[in-house]
C-alpha cells in the first residue's frame, strides 16, 4: 500500500473510534439519520412509500428487499455508495442526492475529515437499513 493509503485508512479507523458520530452510531443513530435524509422518498420503513413519492416520475424502489434481491447477502457497499454519491443513481439526478447531499456535507465542512465523517454517516445509515431487510 502507498503511503497516503495507509494514512486514510489510519485516519478513518481514529475517526471512526474517536468521532461523536460513531460514539453515538447504532441503530438508534442510523435510524435518525435515515429518517432525516431518505425517509421523504423511502418511507420510514424503507419500502418506497415516503410522503413525496406521489410527486415523483420515477419508483422509489423498496429497500427492504435488498437483502433478498442479493441472493441473502446485505450489500452494505452497495447501499453505502448510492448514499454517498460515489454510484449514480438514476432518481438521485447528479452524484450529490440534490434532495439532501448538499446538506449533507455542509454539515461537516467545519471538521477536519470532511470527506471521512460524510463516509461514516454513510455507512450508519446503511447500517441501519439492514435492518429494515424482510
């Protein structure tokens, strides 16, 4: 591994350990996060059903059955990347989410790891919607 790789994975692994995002994280914190950011259009429980989805062109796919479309096997990776915009989703429009991403890194822009602590918040939320798997 290249130097500089060795150095974000240190760093994630300390953010992930010393940052109140991930002292607070669990379900009860990836259950916030989620309904803050994805219930509009996900429905609290995940299934497609948000209050804005009457207003939307395209369906709101019901991730309750990720789990079951991958074969039994969660794609927390998956899910992670079409949170954080690094996979395109066709409904999100750009790579950002335009109906939260923005927001979304605003909220981190005065720490240090903006990019690490957006990841984390990533990776709570897809935490959470394993748990939302039938």
């Amino acid at each position: 591994m290249k130097p500089n790789t060795w150095a974000g994975l240190l760093t994630l692994v300390l953010l992930c350990f010393f940052s109140p995002l991930a002292r607070g994280a669990g379900v009860d914190q990836g259950q916030k996060l989620y309904l803050q950011y994805c219930s509009s259009c996900h429905g609290k429980d995940g299934r497609g059903n948000g209050t804005v989805t009457p207003y939307l062109k395209l369906k709101v796919p019901d991730l309750s059955l990720l789990k079951k479309n991958h074969k039994g096997i969660y794609p927390l990776s998956d899910v992670m990347a079409a949170i954080d915009g690094s996979r395109a989703i066709r409904a999100h429009g750009d790579r950002q989410m335009p109906v939260w991403g923005e927001a979304f890194r605003k909220e981190v822009e005065k720490e240090k790891y903006t990019e690490l602590t957006a990841l984390l918040k990533a990776k709570v939320i897809a935490e959470y919607v394993a748990t939302l798997q039938k």
